[in-house]
C-alpha cells in the first residue's frame, strides 16, 4: 500500500475535512476518472498495487455472476470489474462510509449499473461470490485481517477465486503460509515493484472439478 500517511483510511467516519480530488484510472480496457477525496486510501493516485492487480489479475469471470471488490475504497477495482464485466454485479464493501460514497458516484458517473456498493454487514446473507478481488487493508492488524479474509474467502464458490494484491515487506508471504495453513490454496501469479499477486482457491487447483 502506498497511502501510509492516511493511517486511518479504514474509519467507519473519517475526520479528515474534506478536499475532493480526482485521478485517472487508465489500463489498456479501462479509462475513468474517479473522485476522490481525504480520509480515504491512496486519494492523491491510484495505489500501485491496485494497478498492479488490474494489470496482471485475470478478467472477471463472465457472465451475470457475484463479485466482489473486498475494501473498495473509492472504487478503482470495483469500476474495473464492472467495467471488464458488465453484466456481473460487483459488491464494493468497505467500512468507511466517504469511501462508500465515493464509490457509488463513481460508479453512477460512469455508468456502471452492475456496481453496489455496501457496508459488510449488509452483504446479503446468502450471497456466493465467483470472484472476489482485494488490495486488503493489511494496516488493520494480523488478527483482524485473518477475521475478514476468512469471512469473505468463506463466501467463494467452489470453483471461485479470490485476487489479492500485497506488499510483500507487509507480509504477504506470510500471509500466503496461514491462508495455505488455514485449507486454501495459495499461488504467487506474480511479483513486481515489492508487491506480490496472490490467488487463492479451495483445495488443489489440479484436483479441483
Ligand atoms: C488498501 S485499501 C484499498 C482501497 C481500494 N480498493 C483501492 O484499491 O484503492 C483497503 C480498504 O479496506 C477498507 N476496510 C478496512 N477494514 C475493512 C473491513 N473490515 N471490511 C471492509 N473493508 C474494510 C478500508 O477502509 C480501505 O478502503
């Protein structure tokens, strides 16, 4: 993650004073404009890592199926799926309420009808997930981390795979050990600028049917 000076970007309620900015999603299939805006992460640019994620994840699975950006923040990833996926409706979840409506006028701006945008508890209950993709908000601490990626990875259909994109002087590497610990499987799709791209599924990619 790149935003460290915004310690708290994972208040339910920032208190930063607002200063609402902009910046430019731009990948080979995506060119969107998002606002922004204090008190959320990575306000200033689109994280690194969340470029990377975009960059070198997979496409969205196809077809009207359940996604999910987990810690959506201002929505690059979400508006990305939908984006890739118009016909998937894409969960943006996030705790901080700016950062929820950010999310939601930046997918309303674009017209990404797909994306809804929610606080984690109003997730409906029964909701499986063909895809989710985080840049998780490691800074919350190891417990709490392992909470909410348990939480959502538990969501994933058996086929269903999860992105996850993180710095690997923040852990990621150890993260990947206690997801494999905890029964998923974890593989590096890719390394680049100290951020790893790690997919997760259930059991064995080779023996999975
Ligand atoms: C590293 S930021 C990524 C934001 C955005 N996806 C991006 O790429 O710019 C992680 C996000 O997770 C959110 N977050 C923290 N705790 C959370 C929780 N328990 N449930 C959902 N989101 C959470 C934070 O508010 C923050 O917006």
């Amino acid at each position: 993650m790149d935003a460290q000076k915004d310690q708290h970007y994972w208040s339910d309620r920032p208190e930063a004073a607002s200063r609402p900015g902009e910046v430019s999603l731009l990948l080979p299939d995506v060119d969107l404009t998002l606002a922004t805006d204090r008190g959320v992460f990575s306000a200033d640019r689109v994280d690194r890592g969340t470029r990377f994620l975009l960059l070198d994840g997979p496409p969205p699975p196809s077809g009207p199926v359940d996604l999910m950006d987990l810690g959506c923040g201002y929505g690059p990833i979400a508006c990305a799926l939908a984006t890739r996926n118009p016909e998937a409706t894409v969960w943006a979840v996030d705790v901080n309420e700016r950062a929820r409506e950010l999310c939601r006028a930046n997918a309303a701006t674009a017209g990404l009808d797909g994306v809804r945008v929610v606080a984690p508890d109003d997730v409906p209950a029964d909701l499986s997930l063909a895809g989710l993709w985080s840049n998780p908000p490691i800074r919350i601490g190891k417990e709490a981390l392992h909470e909410l990626l348990t939480r959502w990875l538990d969501r994933l259909t058996p086929d269903g795979t999860a992105q996850l994109v993180v710095q690997r002087h923040l852990g990621a590497d150890s993260l990947a050990r206690w997801l494999d610990g905890m029964g998923w499987t974890t593989t590096r799709r890719g390394s680049r600028k100290g951020f790893r791209l790690l997919e997760v599924t259930r059991g064995q990619p080779d023996t999975r049917t």
